[in-house]
C-alpha cells in the first residue's frame, strides 16, 4: 500500500517510518508546523528542522503551516493528507503511542478522506520503544523538556537515559507521551547521513520547561 507518514522529526515518527518502510511504499512525509510550542495537537521545537532530515532520507516532504488550536491544526491536516492523496497515498502511519487525544483526531480525518491509518506503535511499552530505538542505532536528542528536568535538555537517548526514565515511570511518561519533552532524531538506519548540530542556544521558560533551539546544522554524507 502506498503510504504517507506523518513526520515531525522525533523519535516515534522516525520508528513509525522504519516500520512503514519494510510492508508499504512511502510516497511521502508530511509534516504540520504549529506556531508556536504551545500547539495542542503537533510537535513544533525545531519541526522545520524536517525538511534536512526529508533530504537525509531522500523522500519527498509536505510541510503544512497551521495554528495552535486544535480545530485549526486537524483542518491543517486534513489539507495536507489530500495533498499526500493526490500523490498517491491510501494510507497514512503515525507515531501515536497511547494518546487517544490524538489517535482519535487523527482517525477522524483519515476517515472523512477514505484514508487508512496505521499506528505501528500503539500500545507499545514505552522502555521496549526506547530501547529499540537504541538497538538500531538512532542518535536521538532531547530538544524540549516540559516537566521532565532541563538536565536532560541535549542529552542523547542512550541505555544510561532509558535507565533514568524508567526509574521516573511513576511521575512522568517515558516515551514523553504526556508532553514531558520532545526528541528531534539526527541520526537513523534509512538516513543516507549524520546530521551534525553545529549551534543552539537554551531558552528557558521555567525549570523544567526549557527548549533546545538548533541554530545552525549540517548534514553530513
């Protein structure tokens, strides 16, 4: 089946797409970008950072601007989705986990556009999700924290992190479902090289509410 994945650059879309890629034909990526981090609906630090890692991936890449709201952001999508059909797509992937608020959202729109929807990921153990993502070789960073601490902030996702996450299961989400932080992947098994971060700055709202802007990046082959 000819499908679109949708894509923000973190962890869980990357995987969703590693998954994707080995039964379908992803005819495209589609990324949704908010106006600011406080989007109900879609991931936003560094989102536009989707467009390098589409060219490490070397597939072709929609990128849809939409507002924070979540009628806003669904109506985004859905103008994106029929973008991604008229290239071909039947179906799309996400990363969703174990959020219904979004997996019900998401399934609504596939379904007013005759679209099939496909959660490679759900209800997946989150530490399983991470330590695959370890195992198959994803450089991952931390790019915001919202409730989990800064110390965290630009830290690779490696088996000394999973081991910290798993010790916070009972206050936080591990896999950040709960908006506890956002990953941005620099490195995975389909990318055709290694993006390398070669500026950023911190900007900190509160303690534990802090974003790793990236500056200035490279993708190296």
């Amino acid at each position: 089946m000819n499908v679109c994945v949708l894509y923000s650059g973190g962890k869980d879309s990357n995987l969703a797409l590693l998954k994707a890629v080995k039964e379908h034909e992803v005819v495209c990526l589609l990324s949704l970008k908010p106006e600011s981090e406080e989007s109900e609906v879609f991931h936003y630090p560094n989102i536009d950072l989707t467009e390098l890692q589409a060219k490490a991936l070397d597939m072709p890449l929609i990128r849809v601007r939409c507002p924070n709201d979540e009628r806003g952001s669904l109506k985004a999508l859905k103008e994106g989705l029929k973008r991604a059909k008229e290239m071909g797509a039947e179906g799309v992937v996400t990363g969703a986990i174990r959020s219904t608020y979004q997996a019900t959202r998401f399934q609504r729109v596939c379904d007013e556009l005759d679209l099939w929807c496909f959660n490679p990921l759900w209800l997946r153990d989150e530490i399983s999700i991470l330590r695959e993502i370890v195992e198959l070789g994803f450089q991952t960073v931390f790019v915001r924290v919202a409730g989990l601490s800064e110390r965290f902030l630009g830290r690779t996702i490696d088996v000394k992190v999973i081991e910290e996450l798993e010790r916070l299961k009972n206050y936080v989400n591990p896999a950040g479902e709960g908006g506890e932080y956002e990953t941005l992947v620099l490195y995975m098994p389909l990318f055709r090289g290694r993006i390398e971060i070669l500026e950023s700055e911190v900007l900190r709202r509160s303690g534990e509410d802090a974003t790793l802007v990236i500056r200035k990046v490279r993708l190296c082959f």
